[in-house]
C-alpha cells in the first residue's frame, strides 16, 4: 500500500465499468490522494497477501491511510469526497436509505458482467488499464 495516499481502492481491472470509474476517479484527482491497485495483476497477492482476491471481487474493498479496511460504498463515498464530489454519494451512506444503497450495491457487485455487457457492450475486457 502506498503510505502517503489517502485510500488505495483495490477494483477488478477486467470489469469495464469499474476501470471507467477508475480511470474518471484518477482523472479527478489532482493532487494524487488515492493509490488505484488492479486485483487481476500476477502480483496482486504477492504485494497485498491479507487481501483475498475471491473477497475484493465480490465487493469493492478500500484502505485508508492508516490500513483500515472499507468497503463497497463506503470505498466509493470516501475516494469522491477525496476528489471533492462526496456530495454525489453522501445520501448512500445515510441512515435508512444507507440500508437500501448497500443492497442495490451487492446486487451490482454480483451482476457488474452481466449490467457491463448491456451499458458498454463488453462483460469483461482482457485488458482494461486505468492509465
């Protein structure tokens, strides 16, 4: 992980959607607060051994400065406030409507193939890169 960074979000780099919002998080983010770490590289698990692959492709994970772990919307509500946008996601995480937000996600997180294929006309991509 990288130390000097805000929050390293840990995101399935085969899925177009997620690398899209990769790529506009990292476009966003001028003053370079977040670390972007693609859980398919060979060394994925080398570099980050505590991090199950099977679990980060199920949910979005994330880790703050101090190593503590988020996520799912949680990891998306703190990378755009990072990038001054938090505003966009904050009513996710509000009570109530929090409860219904973290549903919708895992049911997106489930079927990101699936929602990919009908909004960019791929599931997966062989090799997405964020740079």
């Amino acid at each position: 992980m990288s130390k000097d960074k805000a929050l390293t979000i840990f995101y399935d780099g085969g899925c177009p959607l997620c690398v899209r919002e990769m790529k506009h998080l990292k476009r966003l983010d001028r003053d370079n607060k977040m670390a972007f770490e693609d859980i398919l590289v060979d060394d994925f698990q080398t570099r980050y051994p505590d991090i199950s692959v099977e679990n980060a492709n199920q949910i979005l994970h994330g880790m703050n400065a101090q190593g503590v772990m988020i996520y799912g919307l949680d990891v998306t509500h703190s990378a755009w406030s990072l990038v001054g946008r938090g505003w966009l996601t904050a009513p996710l995480r509000w009570p109530v409507i929090r409860w219904f937000a973290d549903k919708a996600y895992l049911f997106f997180a489930r079927n990101r193939n699936q929602i990919s294929k009908v909004l960019t006309g791929r599931s997966r991509c062989e090799q997405c890169s964020i740079d």
